[in-house]
C-alpha cells in the first residue's frame, strides 16, 4: 500500500503521554536527536547575554532563557518531564509523541568527539547550530575568546576547534584572523588554488578574477586601510550628528561583520599565518579584496525597532573600501585534526542538519564528495541531510525540534520522511513569517 | 469561512498555534475555490448551456479559477481540454503582469529592512536589504524561469554580498532587460486602454 494511503489514527494530544495507557503499550521507535552547539552559541552563553540583559531589558532576556534548547521545549508542553542539565553544557529532555508513535530523546552535547561520535550512529538526528567559520566546518569549543579554538583547537583530535568539511581552499577575512588570533596555514602563491572543486570564495559572488598574490605585507596594508577609514568614519560630521541622535548605535559591517575591529591589530597577521617564511619577506599568499560598505545599526530599547545609518561620501554617494581576504588551507580529508574531519567519519547518522551560515553554498558541494554521501545516494537509503541558504541565527534549531516533536501523524519507520518534510515547511514558514521575517531557508541537498 | 469569522479567528488564536493556524489557511482556501470548483464541476458536464456559461464565469473569475481548473478531470472532449489550458494560461501571465505592476511600484523603495533582534550572535551579519533589493529578487523569481532553486539561492547571496551602488546597477540593468520590459509594457497598454 502506498505510504500516503495509509491513514494511522489520530489521537488528540500527546503531551503528557506517559499518563496515557495506550503509549506505555504501544511499540514505538525510540529516536535520538542530538543538537550540537558549536562555539559561542551554547546555552551557557546565552545564558550569560541573558544575565547582561537583565536590568537592560528584562523581557528580551527572559525571552533568550526561555528559548534555549531544550527549555523550549518545556514552554510548549513537549516535554515528558523537566529537561535535567547534567553540567558542562550536556542537556537532555525526553517526549512521546503518541500520534508519531515515537519516543523522543533529546541531547544537548557541546563537544567535538561527541558529534563524531553522534555522526557515526546511525539511530541519531544530529543538528549542528554554531558557526561555519567561512565553510570551515563546525567549530567547536568553551572559551569564545580569542584562541586556537577558532581553528586548529587546543586538543584537535578531542574535543575542540573545527570538525573539517570544507573545500581545499576558502577564503577568509584577514580581520577573521587578527581578531581571534589563531595559527593558520595560508594558501602560497605556489598552490593550485583554481582547480576543480577547490576554492571557496567569501562572500557568495566574490570573483575568481579578483584572486591575485600578495605578500603578508600588502595584506597588513590593506587591512590598516580598511581599519583607518573606518576610524575616519566615525569621525565623519554626518556620522557625529547621527550618533547624537541615537546614542546607544554600534558600529555593524556590511558583512563579515566582526564587531570589535577596534581590539584588531593588523600587524598580528605575521605572528598568525603558521607557514610564512621570515627569511623571505617577498614570499607570496592567495588573496583578493572585496568592497565593503559601512552600516550603523542601531536599536530603540523602547520600541524595539531597528535603525541604520548607512556611511556616505560628501558627494552624497554610499562609501565603500575593500576589505582583504586571505586564502587558508581548509581542507576536509587527511587533515591536520584528522580524525576529526568527515573525510574520517563514517556518516552514518539518519538526519545530519549543519545550520550554520550560507551551508549550502559552503558545506553541500564537499559532502557530496565524501565515501559515505555517496553510499547514501547510491543505496537511496532513509539518509536525509539539510542545510541553510543565509546568514542563520538561532532561532532556526529551536523551530525545527519544535514542529519535529509537534508533528500529529505517524512518524516511525517508513512514515520519517513524511515528518522531516512537515518539518522543514513549517520551519521555513516560521522562520520567513516570523517577527523577524528571515530570508534565508533551510533546505534539504542530498 | 466568512470574513467576520476569519477576522475573529485572528484576534483570538496564538500565534505559536499552528495547527489551529493551518487549519484556518485551509479553510479560506478551501471556501474562495469553492464557488470556481462547482462552476468547473457544471463545465465538465453535458449540459451545453450550463457548460458554456460556465466556461464564462471561469474565464472572469481570473486567478481563482487556475487550482479548480488545473484540479479538474481531463475532459474527454479535446477542444475543452485545448480551452482548460488556455484559460490556466492566461489567468497565469495576468497575474505574473500584476505581479510585475506592484514590483515596478517598489523597486524605487530604498528603505532599509530592519534586521533582526539577535544579530549579535552571528558570525557574520546578514547583509543589510532594502525593500528595492527584495524587489529585485522577487524580479527574478518572476522573470528567470530557467533558473533552479540552487542557483536562485546562490545568485541572492552574491547579489546580497554586494554594495548598495553594485546593487543599483543590477537593479537598473535588469530594469533595462527585455523580459521586464516586455512585461511591464504590456501592463501599461492595458491601463491605457481602460
């Protein structure tokens, strides 16, 4: 019988389910969905933004505390008990969703070594949310300031620093560099940068034209020109007189937008890129520079509403400057933190979700080369992987567990794809109608 | 569902209700096709009369006779099957041309978008957007046809990564384009003409 031809029964609501005889004798499929926070973006620190906010602006910070995950869940009732936190960022909650006839286990794990591991069980829902630091990979970690972490990591076969799944080559902002300070390994004028399926050029649409070879010295340059003029925004009389009207305004990029530029010293990108040769000053790297504009965002406490202040020359046109970009070694198989990249990881998992920024363009095309993927296209078995078409927030994790645990038909079994595919529409409806209109999409690749 | 119910429903229901939601949606879609599904249901008929003014009233309810029409069984007689097409066809490219009026009207827009709440924690900032850049997007929703879902996503991210003034340039350039103009012309004869 086809699947849509089958209509299982419906009942009415499964919260509080364990209280309903019918689920304790009913067999159902025990599913396991692992969300894995990356660096900065783990309840601990929203925890922390949510305790800065509290005298600001109190309801915002109770609104970020109750928007973690898994407390989300408890807010709509999708939760079979309390979540338990059992310290060091690994939360669970569990739920049973009569109608789905599937009984829920949810992990919050924060750890590198745990999402390799969740990666290669072939039980679990895995949901990366974090960065994908330039297409690098998820990166993992506890400490959001400046470190290895961002990168290679402290213990890079453990449990911290980037899982590797991006191109050969990706481009990178120099500021990504200073402002976090990491050792990194540079693209040398020598690599074969522009072969097939190698490069990854940031933002989406920078040009393979513009790609030329710099030394580290032309690069600082650039980098000290892009900090002074803005600077010299700031000083800007247009600028001054905007400022006194909205007085809690912050600086804001167009993009690439690293908030505190003011604690970035280009001159740092010597101390930064591993392979540079001291000897030889005039030793070239893969670079390019991409023009960027200055906006000034800033936000009524009051109202809540959101303003820009947008940098203009004196003729009244927008001020743009270009801003360098550096090309680093970023490969996904045989890396310098081998095991922990995919090329060393049997993707087993039966949903892979990677919601940090732009996955599609930056992660989609390197999964689609992997062993495993390519086991799961040929086999067409029950795999699914999704990603994300723009700059990704928060928010979007919450909503895909939510409609995920919410959906009231049969689930188990043969009956997932039909859920995944409920879920990722509401999830796309929620995040483009949502209070904050979001343009991006999660979309399902393989 | 009539109009006072709708408004009521609004006001009442939560918005994380979305159940309760989507069944409202289904039910206004399911009442403003109704009158257009009976009227396809007289046209698959044997009455001639009946089928004739039915084919009338579907061709001037517009846009609201492509689902029920497209719905419809394949009518074994092959001129009607001909006339079910056109019609669709034609209900279609009239609403593309309206589509077209309301992007033409903002496509000055130069308002920015506001961005959301919690942009500090993202790695990187969304670009910002102004309703003319939306616009444009939508434009080529409408016009590029031949573009898949993959490579619409990927030219809105290159055009999103852009300055306000590289921006313009496409904006005008695809204002220039003959597709748009084709589009917008025709919009405009019709006004003349009324």
């Amino acid at each position: 019988m086809a699947d849509k031809d089958k209509k299982p029964p419906e009942r009415k609501h499964a919260a509080l389910s364990r209280h309903n005889p019918q689920c304790l004798n009913a067999k159902f499929e025990r599913r396991l969905i692992v969300i894995a926070q990356g660096l900065q973006f783990q309840n601990k620190d929203h925890e922390r933004k949510a305790q800065g906010l509290e005298k600001r602006d109190p309801k915002f910070a109770a609104r970020i505390r109750a928007d973690m995950v898994p407390h989300c869940l408890a807010k709509k009732k999708l939760v079979d008990r309390p979540p338990t936190d059992h310290g060091n960022g690994h939360f669970t909650a569990e739920y049973t969703n009569c109608n789905q006839h599937v009984k829920y286990r949810i992990e919050v794990v924060t750890k590198k070594d745990l999402f390799k591991k969740y990666l290669q069980d072939p039980k679990a829902h895995v949901v990366y949310e974090g960065h994908a630091r330039w297409g690098r990979g998820p990166c993992f970690g506890d400490n959001t300031g400046p470190g290895e972490q961002w990168e290679r990591g402290y213990r890079p076969t453990k449990d911290d620093g980037l899982f590797r799944m991006g191109f050969q080559f990706i481009g990178v902002p120099v500021l990504d560099i200073i402002h976090y300070k990491y050792l990194t390994s540079a693209a040398e004028a020598t690599a074969n940068v522009k072969g097939k399926r190698r490069l990854l050029l940031n933002p989406a649409g920078a040009s393979r034209k513009s790609l030329k070879t710099y030394t580290l010295k032309e690069l600082v340059e650039a980098q000290k020109r892009l900090q002074e003029w803005m600077e010299q925004g700031c000083q800007s009389a247009s600028y001054k007189a905007w400022k006194a009207k909205h007085p809690t305004a912050d600086w804001r990029f167009s993009f690439g937008g690293l908030s505190h530029v003011s604690d970035s010293k280009p001159d740092d990108l010597y101390k930064y890129i591993r392979n540079r040769q001291p000897s030889n000053p005039s030793a070239k790297f893969w670079g390019y520079e991409k023009r960027i504009q200055l906006n000034v965002k800033f936000k009524n406490q009051k109202t809540g509403k959101v303003r820009y202040y947008v940098h203009k020359t004196s003729q009244g046109k927008v001020a743009t400057c270009p801003m360098p970009y550096i090309l680093l070694y970023a490969n996904w198989n045989g890396t310098d933190v081998t095991p922990m990249d995919i090329g060393a990881t049997d993707l087993k998992c039966r949903v892979f979700c990677h919601f940090g920024c732009s996955t599609e363009r930056r992660n989609w095309r390197i999964l689609q080369f992997t062993p495993t993927i390519k086991k799961w296209k040929q086999e067409k078995g029950p795999q699914f992987a999704y990603f994300t078409t723009d700059t990704a927030y928060a928010d979007k994790t919450r909503y895909w567990l939510i409609n995920m645990l919410k959906y009231n038909k049969r689930s188990d079994g043969m009956y997932l794809k039909r859920c995944l595919k409920y879920t990722i529409v509401q999830t796309n409806r929620k995040l483009r109608n949502g209070p904050d209109k979001r343009k991006y999409q999660v979309c399902r690749r393989i | 569902m009539e109009r006072n119910t709708v408004i009521e429903k609004l006001r009442t229901l939560d918005p994380d209700d979305v159940v309760e939601l989507d069944s409202c949606a289904e039910q206004v879609v399911t009442d403003s096709r109704a009158a257009a599904r009976s009227a396809v249901t007289l046209w698959a008929g044997s009455d001639e009369a009946l089928k004739e003014k039915a084919r009338y009233l579907l061709v001037n309810v517009e846009d609201i006779a492509i689902v029920p029409l497209l719905e419809a069984p394949n009518h074994p007689e092959a001129d009607e099957r001909a006339w079910l097409i056109r019609t669709v066809a034609d209900a279609v490219a009239d609403l593309r041309r309206k589509a077209a009026s309301k992007l033409k009207a903002i496509l000055d827009d130069e308002t920015i978008v506001p961005g959301a709440d919690d942009e500090d924690s993202t790695e990187e900032p969304a670009p910002l957007h102004r309703v003319c850049d939306e616009a444009y997007l939508a434009m080529r929703q409408l016009l590029h046809l031949d573009e898949t879902e993959r490579e619409f996503n990927a030219n809105a991210s290159a055009f999103s990564a852009l300055t306000f003034e590289e921006r313009d340039t496409h904006i005008q350039s695809a204002r220039q384009s003959r597709a748009w103009t084709n589009l917008i012309d025709d919009e405009e004869w019709d006004e003349e003409e009324e």
